[in-house]
C-alpha cells in the first residue's frame, strides 16, 4: 500500500466515514494439502518482508504438571536440525540483516522475522526444517531448562510487580490455565524433560496446525510455489481436542488482593474483570467492548485519563486493555499509576465515581464516535506496514475467519451507543472484579474500604 493510499486511510477514519472498502488487507490465501494455511499481503512500500509462523498451541495447552511447556519448546525450537546446527539459525537471519523473534501465549505461539526480501527463501527453508526436523539434544535441553528457570526468576520471582501479578491471575481463574504465567511456575519448569518437550513438538508442530502469514514486497504468483516448495511435502498430523477446565459463574464475586514491597517506588492499582470473548455467553458484547476500552483508557484522550491524569491528577498514568485475543474469556482491565501526592482512598473513589456515573448517565454520543474513530486510525497506521498487517492476521490462530479480519474496520463502525452502554453494565455492574494493589507503603486499606 502506498502512502498516498495510506493517507486517504487514515483521513477517511479520522472522519468516521460511514462505510469502508470491503476489503482491509486484500489478502491471498490458500491452504495446502497437508492443511498449512497461508496468507500473502502485498505490500511495494520498502523491499522487505515480515512473517510469521503462527502455531495453534500455547500454554493453556499444556500438560498440568508441565504448564509452560509450550514456551519452553518456544526456546528449543533455536537449538537446531541436522541441516542448521544449534547457534546457526540466528547467525544465518543476523548476517543477512534480518530481525528474528518468537513468543508464547496462553493460546499460540508465533516465530516471526523481517528481512530484505530477497532472502526470504532462505526463511521459508529453515521454518520449514524446523517444524518437523528439530533435534532434542539432551545436553542443549538441560542448558536451556536453566535459562528459562533464571527468565523465571528474573520476571516473577524477583520482581515485586510480576509476582503480585503472578497471584492476580490466579485469583482471576482458579481453575482455568490461564490463571498460570506462560512461563509457568518453578515446579512445573523443574519437571520438563527431553521427552516430554519432543512428546509435545511433535504432537503439535503440524503444518495443519499452523498459518504463514507473509507481508511486504511480494507477489503471489511467486511466493505461492516457494511456499509449496518447502512445506509442501510435510506431513500432517492427527491434533488433539483443546479441551480446558472452565471457570464456574462467579458473578457477583470481587476479590481484593494488596501487596506491598519495599523494592517498588510507585503504587499501582489494577481492576481485572472478567470479560466475554467472540465465541463465549456475552459474544453480543465483544465489538461494542472494544470500543469501551478505547473509550475508558485508550489513550490520552480517553475517559479515564483525561479525569485522572489531566483534570484531577490523581494519577501519572492510567490505560485499559481488554484482552480481546483468546480462545476463551479473558478480562477487562483498569491499570493505573498512582500520583506521590496523592492516596490510594482518592484514586478508588474518584474511579468508582466515574464508573458510577457512567452507568448511571450513560457514554455520550461524542465519546464512542471518538473511540471508534481512534480505533480505524490504528488499522489505518497497520496497513502501512508489514509487521502490523502480520500481527492482525494472528487472529486466526484464536478462530476468527479471513472474512471476520477484512470487515473489522466495518464492525467496529456499527457498533452502537446502546451496545456499549450495555456492555459497560454487563461487565463493569453486573460482572465480578479483582482489585490488586501493589505499594512500597504498609497499611494500605482494607478490603472492607475496597469499591463495591
């Protein structure tokens, strides 16, 4: 996409148009005979390329006594084949002036790298050794189990934030997996074995498992047959059902949770509530809360900040993320970084007396359009780029269809003041909610002083 084209983007979002193009991306996509989806996005700007390797597996999927065994093969998966030696895959990517990464989700994992698009080949080849040629070297496993358990100490267990954190997601999901940290804790990472790691790759690492999404200075015809070329004789694989222990109801239930260290020089508070996602009871609400959180805490010019941050000052900082990627519900929530010279008491007050009134008087006609209009701005800024374009095409690792990316922009600009309002009571009234407060001060209050 060129930047002029860029440009009639943005301006037409930045005015709230009433309609957009039917198509977002334009994507070509097709799936292999062994079940590989694929996605190609073009894009002429610069001749580079980002892609990514999306794998339908994460730690939610994990064996119970081994949780975070996903992102644990996520670090082996570097450790070689027989055709790229353990240490060679980052060498060969680097001296072309490529840019690698790999993470892992509660539901996915993702191998990604930009490149000068000439060598793209190159990346095709090894992703394509590495989804079902990986070598498990007993010694490189062992060495690796000893990185993730210092990664682990480094995130959680010496951090006086990541381990509250750690203890909000547990409160938050008692039962499901996802009230357990990607990384998992450190029983779990003490317990993974060579075995078990190679059990899990290759119950996994499918290409009917996985997408390629492809974006930048490509051209279908072309990329298509690379494709073919390399993953093409790969076999599939029988996949196991994702099945995982869900949450019983538990509206109506608020928790409370403080923390206080003498290593954190600022308060943060967080409201986590929980949330519908596309597929789950409340999927009427997923659209219309989206906009909800651009409109509460998206950015500067959101609800929530402008009361807290610019008018009363009560904090340095406040956003709302809605965790609108999952396979199943997942939250909503209020972060926020209390101001020195003021208290704890002042910020839960001033925020229930926000959200009070909010649900009391409604959102305005002015505010959701401003959400949404916000919202349209950042697909705009996406199709510019390549990693942005490849990042959106992660939804469908989480279930969402091509179709169900190319009308976002649509979706979101009929979402009404009436969907949000209710949605607003559906989760911020009528939900559940657990407060954690982190502080370097003793005495913080009570659960009994906590918002209702």
């Amino acid at each position: 996409m060129n930047t002029f084209l860029s440009t009639v983007a943005l301006m037409t979002s930045l005015n709230a148009a009433s309609s957009t193009s039917a198509s977002t991306y334009d994507p070509h996509v097709v799936t292999l005979d062994n079940g590989l989806q694929v996605v190609i996005i073009e894009n002429h700007l610069a001749p580079l390329v980002s892609m990514a390797l999306y794998y339908k597996v994460g730690t939610a999927d994990d064996p119970i006594s081994e949780m975070g065994l996903s992102h644990f093969l996520e670090h082996l998966m570097f450790k070689g084949t027989k055709a790229v030696p353990a240490g060679e895959f980052k060498k060969k990517i680097g001296s072309k002036g490529g840019i690698i990464n790999a993470y892992t989700s509660f539901d996915i994992t993702a191998y990604t790298c930009t490149i000068a698009v000439e060598h793209l080949q190159m990346v095709l080849e090894i992703e394509a050794d590495r989804m079902q040629n990986l070598v498990f070297d007993p010694k490189e496993t062992e060495a690796e189990q000893k990185v993730v358990q210092e990664e682990r100490r480094m995130l959680m267990d010496n951090s006086p934030i990541g381990n509250a954190l750690e203890v909000l997601l547990r409160a938050q999901y008692r039962y499901h997996p996802y009230g357990i940290p990607p990384i998992g804790y450190p029983q779990h990472i003490a317990a993974y074995t060579n075995e078990s790691a190679k059990k899990h790759y290759q119950t996994w690492y499918k290409p009917n498992n996985a997408i390629l999404v492809i974006s930048g200075d490509v051209k279908n015809e072309t990329i298509i047959p690379l494709v073919q070329r390399y993953f093409g004789s790969l076999k599939k694989g029988e996949l196991p059902a994702r099945v995982r222990v869900q949450e019983p109801d538990s509206t109506g239930i608020n928790q409370f949770l403080t923390a206080q260290n003498s290593r954190v020089s600022y308060t943060t508070v967080y409201w986590s509530y929980k949330a519908p996602n596309h597929t789950s009871v409340g999927k009427e609400h997923y659209y219309a809360l989206i906009v909800l959180a651009q409109l509460l805490g998206g950015n500067e010019i959101s609800y929530l900040y402008h009361q807290l941050v610019e008018e009363k000052k009560i904090c340095l900082g406040i956003g709302v993320d809605y965790s609108q990627m999952s396979i199943d519900p997942r939250e909503l929530t209020i972060s926020t970084t209390l101001s020195p010279t003021h208290s704890i008491d002042e910020l839960k007050q001033s925020i229930q007396q926000l959200i009070d009134n909010l649900l009391k008087n409604g959102i305005t006609e002015e505010e959701v359009k401003a959400a949404k209009r916000d919202l349209l701005a950042d697909i705009a800024y996406a199709q510019d780029g390549n990693d942005g374009a490849v990042k959106t095409f992660s939804a469908l690792a989480y279930g969402f269809t091509v179709d169900d990316i190319e009308t976002w922009p649509q979706k979101i600009e009929a979402v009404t003041i009436d969907q949000v309002n209710k949605a607003a009571q559906a989760v911020l009234k009528n939900g559940s909610f657990v407060t954690c407060i982190i502080s370097p001060e003793k005495n913080v209050t009570t659960p009994l002083q906590e918002m209702k």
